[in-house]
C-alpha cells in the first residue's frame, strides 16, 4: 500500500512539473506537485510505521530497481514534509514569468531525483540518482539568477568541489557493487583494507554532499543563491539524503568498523558543528547565516553517527541503536525547522527587500503570522525546550555520554570531548538565534522599506505555520518516533521507549511535563502579573535622544566573542581616518572574519592547481616539431621500458 | 520520605531561595567590616517591586513583555527537575540533567531577546557578554557532570546523588577535578565575582545585570527572583554532587541547608578576596575550569570503574 502511494505521489510531481511550465497551468501544476509532495510524505512515514519492505531488493547488479523499507520510507517522509510546504509556498513566491515556470519545473524533478537515490535498490539508480540531485539545483540557481557572474561562479565552485568529493561516492558504490556488497550481505569482512577504503571514501564523498567540514566550502555559497523554496529543499533534504548514504552504508552495509574510524568521524562531526556555528554567528546576511547552520547541524547529526560507530565498535548496542535514532531524529528535525528558517527568510526578502540583517527589524509586529512562525524555528534550531531541536540535541548528547561510559580511554576522551563540542555549539547556536531573532523581528525597523513591510499571502503563511506546529509536535513526542526509529538499527538489542524520552540510563525527558509545567507557569506569571503598566517612555541610553544610528549591529553584538576567540578566528579590521587640514572628516571601518578553512585550505590548493596547470600549458606550444619531439620521446621510453623489462 | 524531600526541594527552590543571594550579601559585607542588609533584604526587595507598576518601552513588543515570565518559568521547571536527595520523587519534569542546561539555556534566551525588543546599548552589552560566557559555561558544565553521570552510570539527578554519596568515590581524583571544573560554572551562574560584579551600578560593567535595566515592578520581581532560585539550582547541585555527602537521604536533607549556608559564606568569601576578572579573560578562566574537568573525565575512564 504505502507503495502504491508512493507511486501516486510522484506521478503527481511529474504531472505537476509539466503543468506548471504553461502559463495558463503553472498554479494548478505546483498545487499537483504539492499534493504530490503530501502523498510521498504520508507513503514514506507509513512504510517507516509499518517497517514494511516493497518493490524490489537491494543487488549489485546494474539493473534499474527500485524498492521501499523503514529507513527509505523514513527519509521519503522527511523529504515530503519539507517538499509539501515548500512548494505551496513557491506558488506565491515565484512569479509565474518564463523564469519562475522554469523554475517551478526544475523543483519538481528536484524532488522526484531525490525520491530516486532514497528509492533506488542498484548501483546504477543510485548514482544517476545522485548526479541528478546535486545537477538540478545548479540549472535551478542558473536560471533564476538569469546566469549572472555571480551565481555562474558558485555553480562553477559548487559543482567543483561536489564533483571532486563526489568521486568517494562513486569509488565507495563501485567497490561495494564489485565486492557484491551493494545491499549488505557480508562481501565486505570487518577489518579488511576494502572495508576501510570504502568506509573512508564514502565518508569524504558523501561528507563532501553533506556540507561536513572541511569539505563543506561550496555550501554556504550555494544555498544562499537559491530561490527560498529550493533553498528549503536543499538545506533541509539534499544534504540529508547524503546522511541517508552514510547511514546505508557506515552503519548498514560494512558491517562492523573499528572504533578508530568512529573516533575520525566524531571528530569531524565536532569540527563541522563547532566551526559552523561559529561562522554563522559572525554572518551578517540571513541565507548564508542558515546555510552556514546547516553544516552545524550536520555535525550534529554526525556526531550521533560516530557515537553509534563507536558504541557498536564497543558492543553497547542498545546505546548504538540509540545513537543512531539520534542522529536520524535530528535530521528529521533539523529538516523541518531549517526549511522554516528558510521559508521565512523568502517572505522577508520579498517583504522587507533585503536579507542582510542590519536592514531588517521589528518584522514580528508588522507580520505577526510569518514572524511568530520564525521565532518557533528560531528556538527549535537554537536547541531550547520543548521544542524538537532540545528533543534531539538532549538524545545526541546522551549518546555522546554512553561513549566514554562504555569506550577505552582514548574513544572515551574523544566523547568528552564531543560532549563538550556539542554542548558549546548548542549556546553558540543560543547566541546565534538571539542575534538573528533580535535584528530580523525584535526592536524597530531598521530602513524605510522594513517599516513598510506587510504579511505574506495566505498560503504562504499556511506553509510556514504547518512547519511551525510539526516543531512544536515533534518536540511534545519525539519518544513515538524514537521508538521506531531504533528499529532500524540492523542490529538487534534495541531498548524500548516511552512517548515522552523514558530511556535507561537517563534521567528521562518527559517532553510533554516539561511542556507543560513550562507553559502553566508562564501562564500564571502573566496573569500574576496583571496589566498595570506605566505610560510608555524612550528606552534609558544616559539621558541622549534614542536615534537609529545608537542601534546595534550584527557585529556589535557578537564582538566580544570575536575578541575573546581573536587567535583561533583571525578577524581582519580597517579603519580608514581622511583628515583635512587636521580636522577629521571621515573614519570608515570595515572588519569581517575569514574563513580560515577556505584561505588556508582552499586557497593555496587552488592556486598551486593554477600554477600547475600554466606549467603544463607550456607543453600545448602549437609547434609541429615539438609534438613529432613528443613522440619520438615516447617511443623511445616505451622501448627502453620495453628492453629493460618492465612492460611487454 | 517522599513527601518530605518533595517538600524541601519545592518550599527550598520556589519560595527560600531569595536567602541564599541575601546570606552572601550580608555576609559579605560583615567580611568588609560594614553592618550591610540583613539575609532577608532579597524577600523585601520582592515586595517592594510587588507593589509597583511595571514600563513601558517605546517600540518593544510582546517579547519584551514576556520575557521575565518565561524567564521565571523555565527557572520554577528546573526547581521541579533538580532533587534535594537521592532517591526523591520525580515531580512531572523528569531528573535529567541535560534537561537543566537547557532550561537555564531558555532563560537565557528570553532575557537576551528581550534587550534586542528595547534596542537599549546598556542591556545589549550585558546580553552580548552573558551570551559570550555561557558558550564556556555550557561546555563546562557539560563535562563537570560527565562524572558524576559516570559514577552513578546515569544522567538521573537522583541516581547521581546516591552514586556520589559517602567516601569511596574519593578514592580517584575524578570527582574533585570536576567539581573544581563546576566551582567556576558556580561563579559564572550565580554571577558573583571574579566572573561578574552583582553590585555594580556601573551599566558599562555589567553582565547578568544589564538586560534587567529597562524592567520595573514585577517584572524585576520575576527577573530577580529568577536570579535567585540560580543560587538555589547550582549551589544545590554543588552540595549533593561534587561536595562529599552522607549515603542516607533524610542526612542527605538534614546537612542540605548548612552546606548551602557554607557554600554562601564560601562565595561571599571570594567575592571579598578577589577582584572582578576582565571581561575578556573571564572565558580563559572558564576554559581553564572545563579543561580540569575533561581530565576529572580522563582519570575516570583511565581509572574505570571502582
């Protein structure tokens, strides 16, 4: 059944997808890809329910299959909860020109390329699958940026740098098909050299997809450049579908790693959680600040992955199962809250006219709707009780403290020190979203045109809304789908779990009493309270005239962090002082915080590739002579090789 | 048993906790050779802001309305979740203490939120520096109760207690490393000196003091009440896990109140005998605090179990 649905639902987003290039269609088109994006929605979380396999097993050999089980279902459900909202909201967000239907195709076989690598039961399926998703958002940023300097650059950066990583994909597929291990079954024996090398490759290629640093450079380039609804999809799924190939394959397929590799994992997962966040809180335009978290949030989504290697290194398997339903709830989270952020940040642009977060201010009094709705994401995504984002964040660090309970000494200091990371990331992302929440919707507008700002349309709003209520449900039950999710461990020794996060070992989180205890007293606090207030006045700023130019900035803010981490962050600052005649007359600063991993990684690497390339277009010089030089050059090695006896 | 120690943990965090900054301050200034406030001047203050209307701020909004009651209310869910003794009952909240970082993490949010709502410098600043802090705080506190999780294999507030309790975990250097990790979570969440000056009067200074400058009446009762039952949330934490307690519960009750007397003394103590840090080095001191706590982890792992 939940098959059939499936199919139902991506014949919709077919339909949809032709619809919405005419002009006439191009409405009823995205509603039919919405509905679409529902019905995957609703198939995926029943076969997740269910457990249930359908269609065709997993093979080696290189013949399309596709085929439906717990974990597919559960990323085809992630995948249609953040698709069906994003594309309602698209209806309104794109203008039905020739660009914006192009646009609205594009989205469609979007979904429908990320429906296939989840469904795809071959090697073949996958990797077609796999070029298609990470090919249609390029076109997408292309088209609607009408292919400008700007968006060709990050399409060329992003494609590079996805397509070089991206060759651990295909080296970690192929190596699985030819050890017929494309599927699991054992072709693969723990510990062997080809156990590492695929682990190792499918950890940098699929890492590489999943914005993991120091692999990550092309995302907060990429996202940003979308239209909103794509953005929503690529920061809430796409990266999520490279999580679903780890899991297949780190957790699933090869069978048992060694702790080390676990530990390498962790390690990454920390850098990327800590390093994303970090960047993010010192971003002042709103898309690349939410780009910038999705890598955080990929970090924590494999920190949970790595706890699990380890702990299954460790054989605490009840823990490693847990583990691993950390690292999924979170990307099942993560995926709902960020394509809010996402979404919201679309009506700002559209309403306010800017996204940088200096021009923004006082949008929740003027779209109450919208903005409410962004404040629910805001706190989810900073990780703060009841909402999802605390649910998941609490179950990786209870993960991450079952390392060291169970590990040696090394892998147990490794999980302190994840803890640590973790627990650091979680009130950097606190900072963060305080930042963010205060410029974009707190204080007074900032510029004329935020002043002017109004909601958004009514299905708009509804898309937001219905994100808004799945983080608020999430965080009330996450135990129900915990509970299920520990199922897809392939292991067995998986511990039973209460609605609320009733788990042994823990001081239990029950979601719900939190939930309410939080709410009644704030309730009663309120109303304790009372109404009587005194006339309004200025806010107090030592008796001088409350100006906007006495506002702080993005900046200002997050200064003294950027003093206090001056020698692991390197900030740059200027300050430009024009005198005349001793008498100042301009003093203009300007300070950012560099990439570190792009000047000191990236950079170079670029520039020797350059260097080396310049070198060997000397060899291209265009003279006759030179290439007949070439081969007689080369005759003449093959011969000596040949007499020596290397080859031949 | 149960209903005593329920007792205790409710009357001691909702309604005693005010005395707690009170005994510091007015030991503190018997210790600078002054007569100061009597230990109940916090509960007088409570009163005296009852009665008085609250502000207004041109141009702020629901959040900045809100903010002290949801501040108060994560503060009154953390007193339900934190027992006073092993084995108390669990009040609907659970006893996990991952759950209290981010209860404490909540409030934080409101009250820094609230400042951008006013767009006041003073209160900004304040909210930068908490925010800028509490990144070290968090990572510290996170690997100060690793231990004692360790200990008692469980991150149950009760559980620990009762695995923590009587000598034999002071046989390895685990638990008082961490518990000189948590002594500067103390200090930084408490906001006593060296982290933060609770006296000043100087907005240029102040941290955890700042955001409170635009409210009034009642919601500078929730605010400072809020600060209070802090006191009683981490002092209670530092007694029952890291200081050595008795194994039975109704001693574990009974000592309660005069190691929360003798960790006040402690801090108004240090607050005479050293000076406030700079706000800049505060994060290295507090870094320094969670290193010696990731080794408290080290040595247990080294150690394994007892």
């Amino acid at each position: 059944m939940p098959a059939l649905l499936l199919g139902a639902g991506l014949a919709a987003l077919a339909c949809g997808g032709v619809l919405a290039a005419a002009r006439r269609s191009f409405a009823v088109g995205v509603q039919a890809q919405a509905a679409g994006a529902a019905a995957v929605a609703a198939a995926g979380f029943w076969a997740f329910a269910e457990q249930s396999t359908a269609g065709a097993a997993f093979t080696s050999a290189f013949e399309p299959r596709f085929g439906l089980d717990g974990l597919s279902g559960f990323f085809l459900g992630t995948l249609g909860v953040v698709a069906t909202p994003a594309l309602v909201f698209s209806r309104r967000y794109l203008a039905s020109t020739g660009r914006g239907r192009t646009v609205a195709v594009l989205q469609a076989a979007f979904v429908l390329a990320l429906a296939a690598v989840l469904c795809a039961r071959d090697p073949l399926t996958f990797l077609a699958g796999w070029e298609l998703m990470t090919l249609v958002p390029a076109m997408v940023i292309l088209v609607a940026r009408a292919a400008d300097r700007a968006a060709r650059r990050t399409v060329f950066v992003y494609l590079a740098i996805t397509h070089l990583g991206g060759a651990g994909t295909w080296i970690a597929v192929l190596l699985l098909a030819n050890a017929g291990a494309f599927g699991g079954g054992g072709g693969v024996a723990t510990g062997s050299a080809l156990q590492l090398g695929i682990a190792a490759a499918a950890l940098i290629g699929m890492g590489t997809k999943a914005g993991l640093m120091p692999f990550h450079v092309w995302l907060p380039r990429a996202h940003p450049m979308a239209p909103a609804p794509v953005s929503a999809l690529m920061s809430g799924v796409m990266i999520k579908v490279a999580v679903y190939g780890l899991v297949r394959i780190l957790v699933d397929w090869l069978g048992i790693l060694p702790v080390w590799f676990g530990v390498v994992v962790l390690a990454l997962g920390a850098l990327s959680a800590v390093g994303g966040v970090l960047y993010a809180l010192f971003q002042h335009d709103l898309k690349r600040l939410l780009a910038l978290h999705s890598i955080e949030n990929v970090g924590i989504i494999v920190l949970g992955l790595g706890a699990c290697l380890v702990l299954r290194g460790r054989t605490a398997d009840a823990w490693a199962a847990l583990a691993l339903a950390a690292a999924l709830l979170h990307t099942l989270n993560h995926a709902v809250f960020k394509a809010l952020l996402f979404l919201g940040a679309g009506t700002f642009e559209k309403a306010a006219g800017a996204l940088e977060l200096d021009r923004l201010g006082g949008l929740l009094r003027r779209l109450p709707w919208s903005g409410a709705a962004f404040l629910v994401g805001a706190l989810a995504i900073a990780g703060l009780p009841p909402l999802n984002g605390f649910a998941s964040e609490w179950l990786t660090l209870q993960a991450l403290l079952h390392v060291p309970a169970y590990g040696g000494v090394a892998d147990g200091t490794a999980g302190a020190i994840a803890l640590a990371a973790l627990a650091a990331t979680a009130a950097l992302a606190v900072f963060c979203f305080v930042k963010v929440v205060g410029l974009v919707l707190l204080g007074r507008p900032r510029t004329a045109a935020a002043e002017a700002a109004a909601e958004a349309p009514v299905s708009s709003r509804a898309a937001v809304a219905f994100l808004a209520a799945a983080c608020v449900v999430l965080g009330l039950i996450p135990g129900l789908v915990v509970r299920t999710l520990v199922g897809l461990a392939p292991w067995a020794g998986a511990p039973a779990v209460g609605a609320g996060l009733a788990l042994p070992g823990t001081g239990s989180l029950p979601t719900a009493g939190i939930a309410v205890a939080l709410a009644v007293c704030t309730a009663a606090l309120v109303a304790a309270r009372g109404g009587r207030r005194a006339a309004s006045e200025p806010t107090w700023a030592c008796g001088q005239l409350v100006e906007p130019a006495l506002g702080w900035t993005s900046a200002g803010f997050t200064k003294p962090l950027r003093l206090v981490l001056e020698a692991v962050l390197r900030p740059e600052r200027e300050i430009a002082v024009q005198t005349a005649g001793g008498v100042v007359q301009e003093i203009s600063y300007r300070g950012r915080v560099p990439h570190l991993i792009d000047e000191r990684l990236y950079r170079p690497a670029v520039a020797m590739s350059l260097a080396a390339a310049a070198g060997a277009r000397r060899l291209q010089s265009g003279s006759l002579a030179a290439y007949v030089g070439y081969l007689i050059a080369l005759v003449l090695v093959l011969l000596a090789a040949a007499r020596v006896g290397v080859i031949g | 048993m149960n209903a005593a120690a329920a007792a205790v943990q409710l009357l001691g965090g909702l309604v005693l906790a005010p005395l707690l900054p009170g005994l510091v301050q007015h030991w503190k200034a018997r210790l600078q050779g002054r007569r100061g406030p009597a230990p109940l001047q916090p509960f007088r203050e409570l009163r005296r802001l009852w009665g008085k209307s609250t502000v207004e701020v041109e141009g702020a909004g629901v959040v900045y309305r809100a903010a002290p009651a949801v501040a108060a209310a994560a503060l009154a869910t953390a007193v339900l979740l934190v027992p006073v003794c092993a084995g108390a009952p669990r009040l609907g909240a659970g006893h996990d203490v991952l759950a209290l970082a981010g209860l404490l993490a909540l409030a934080r949010f409101a009250v820094a939120a609230s400042s951008w709502d006013t767009g006041n410098g003073f209160s900004l600043m304040g909210a930068s520096r908490d925010l800028t802090i509490s990144v070290f705080v968090e990572a510290g506190l996170v690997l100060a109760i690793t231990v004692p999780a360790l200990v008692a294999g469980s991150t149950d507030l009760a559980a620990m207690i009762g695995a923590t309790a009587g000598t034999h975990v002071w046989s390895s250097p685990a638990l008082a490393l961490a518990g000189a990790g948590f002594a500067a979570v103390v200090v930084a969440e408490t906001g006593r000196q060296p982290v933060d000056n609770p006296d000043t009067h100087l907005e240029l200074t102040m941290i955890h003091e700042g955001p409170l400058l635009e409210y009034a009446g009642r919601d500078l009762a929730y605010l400072q009440w809020a600060a209070a039952v802090r006191h009683w949330l981490v002092l209670v934490l530092a007694a029952q896990l890291f200081l050595p307690h008795p194994v039975s519960a109704w001693w574990q009750l009974a000592t309660l109140p005069l190691v929360l007397a003798g960790l006040c003394a402690v801090l108004a103590l240090l607050e005479t005998l050293v000076v406030k840090t700079r706000i800049l080095l505060v994060p290295r001191l507090v870094a320094v605090a969670a290193g010696l706590a990731l080794l408290g982890v080290v040595s247990w792992v080294a150690g394994g179990a007892l």
